[in-house]
C-alpha cells in the first residue's frame, strides 16, 4: 500500500504522570500517585472531546508510563468526541527503548508504524521526550520541556519513515494537570 501524500497525520507525545519518589524500588517500577492517576484520565478525555484517539501507541516499558495509558485509555472511552462512538481500540506496542530513550531513539520507534496511520501516541520520559519534541518543532517547542502530564499534538509534513527534524509543526498542546 503506498501512503498518500495528502494523508493528515498527527504525532501526540505525552510525558508519564507524575509518579511516586521512592528509593525502596528500582526506577522504572515506581508508580503513579493518587494525582497521577487523575491526571492520567483527564488527558485521556481531552484527547477525546479533541478528537485526537491514537491509532498506534507506543509506550515506555516503565510501570509509570503502563499505568498512564491505562489512565488515558480510561479517560478516552469516557467521554467520546462529539458524543459519538468511542472508536476501534488503537494498536498499544510496549518499547523498553522507550524508557531511557533519546531522540533519535524515539523517532525510530515513530518512523516503524504502519504508513497508512492517521495518529500515533507515544509516551515516554524526560530528557528524550521534550527533546524530541524540540527537534520536531525548534520554533515552537515549550523551552523548559515537557511536564508530567503534559501533551503535545504535531503534525507531521512526511511519511513516518521520513519524519525528521523539523518535520512536524506544534498544533496544540495541553497540560492535564488537576
């Protein structure tokens, strides 16, 4: 199948929800708090009310970015857009290069989706998520990075595989913090 030049593509990238502090577990264990959750679910429902329901997600391996899609998934099925259907379930891939991933690393998780999706999400952490971000959008991205929780929706000018620096202006973000 050949991808359309003209086909809308959008790239979400969501920092994890704030998570516990803990020296009794390994980082990538460490769970949401009591906020986290909320906050997780608030994004999920301005993703819906927004109409921007990921075909693909790609999400870090971390308890912390699991337990934010579950969050999300529960806040998109909650409130669909316009009041329609909630939609199909997207396609949900767990990339441990996600967890201490930089950049280049995580533009290579995006670049591996189908050609035909229309909008894919990807959770992960900072540094490489705002930094990502910054690559895609220079101009536009937020200077001190993303925040737990926060959203930013890019629009992608390429196909996937040839998504790249510069490629993918800022068309919105939002901060689903309660």
């Amino acid at each position: 199948m050949t991808e359309g030049r003209n086909q809308e593509r959008t790239l979400v990238l969501l920092r994890h929800a704030k998570a516990e502090q803990s020296q009794d577990v390994p980082d990538a264990e460490r769970p949401l708090t009591a906020r986290g959750h909320a906050d997780a679910a608030a994004a999920g429902a301005w993703l819906a009310r927004h109409a921007l329901l990921p075909d693909v997600v790609i999400c870090s391996t971390a308890r912390r970015t699991r337990q934010t899609w579950h969050g999300v998934a529960l806040g998109m099925t909650g409130s669909p857009p316009e009041g329609g259907p909630a939609g199909p379930s997207p396609v949900v891939r767990y990339a441990a290069t996600a967890y201490e991933g930089q950049p280049e690393d995580l533009l290579t998780l995006v670049r591996a989706v189908p050609p035909e999706t229309g909008t894919v999400m990807l959770i992960a952490h900072n540094p490489g998520i705002s930094l990502l971000s910054a690559l895609l959008d220079p101009e536009r991205a937020d200077p001190d990075g993303l925040r737990t929780t926060d959203l930013v929706a890019h629009r992608p000018t390429t196909s996937w595989t040839n998504l790249g620096p510069g490629g993918a202006p800022i068309t919105t973000r939002h901060t689903a913090r309660g």
